[in-house]
C-alpha cells in the first residue's frame, strides 16, 4: 500500500472551565420555561436593548428548541462582564448552562446551574478562571465556585 494515500488524524485541544452559579430572571420568564434538572441552556453574546440599559455587558441564557432560541434568563450581573469579554476574546470561545436544582426564591426567582465555558487557548482559559476566583473574593454574597478546568482532544 502506497503510504501517500494515508491521511494523518489531527487533534485540536479545546479548554473547558466548568463553575457552579445561577441564572436570574425567572420570575419574568416563567410563563415561557419551567426548568428541569440537567437541561441545557446556551449563553450566547446577546442585544437586549432593555437589559443593555442596566448592564451594558449583559448575557442572556437560551432555551434551543425546534423552533429556534427562545430567552429564558440571564446571567448574574457580577459575571456578565466576565463573561461578555470571555466571548469576544474568540469567536470559537462558547458558554452553556445546566440547571443543577430546582428555583428558589432569592431576589427575585433565581435557577441553580454548572456553567461550562469552552476556548481553544488556554490563556483565555487561565484568565477566566482567576476572573471567577476574584470575584468569588469580591462577591461573598455570590454563591460561585469553579470546579474544573480541563483540556479536551476534539478530532478536526
């Protein structure tokens, strides 16, 4: 067998941040999504012009269904500007959610989630992480710890 006609495998790494938090805004959206342990939720880089008036970095967190994303929530305020430069620091860079816990009534309905934040650099990786564990010091009153941050071979 001729060797040119064999193709090499290549292996790309993605960095995964996986950190415990929660998703607010419930009570509004409550007449849209009943939450369900283990559902995912997607956090893409949203324009909301009403929550762009009170956190210019706000992130909203999406239920995918068959007829598209509907907004469910969004991201605490406290993380929404990490979070904001986390997904502009890449256009690869993702972050999603799973409900963990049923709501609670908190200021506001509030929904306990594992988010995971996935980049191809591990620099950004690094960064974020010690951006959680700061404002886990700045923020006592936030209920936020990181879990894991681990690299993961994706085949290209």
């Amino acid at each position: 067998m001729a060797r040119s006609s064999f193709h090499y495998l290549k292996w790309n790494f993605v960095f995964e941040v996986q950190f415990t938090s929660f998703i607010l805004g419930h009570h509004i959206y409550k007449s849209v999504w009943t939450p369900t342990l283990g559902q995912k939720l997607n956090c893409p880089d949203y324009d909301c012009k009403e929550a762009k008036q009170h956190d210019e970095y706000a992130i909203g967190t999406y239920l995918e269904a068959n007829t598209g994303s509907e907004l469910v929530g969004h991201v605490p305020m406290e993380l929404s500007y990490l979070i904001y430069t986390f997904l502009r620091a890449y256009g690869d860079n993702e972050i999603s959610v799973k409900v963990t816990g049923s709501r609670r009534l908190e200021n506001g309905l509030v929904v306990p989630g594992t988010f995971k934040a996935r980049t191809p650099s591990r620099a950004v990786a690094t960064k974020f992480v010690r951006g959680i564990l700061r404002l886990k010091e700045l923020c006592a009153h936030m209920d936020i710890s990181v879990e894991t941050l681990r690299k993961i071979p994706m085949l290209s």
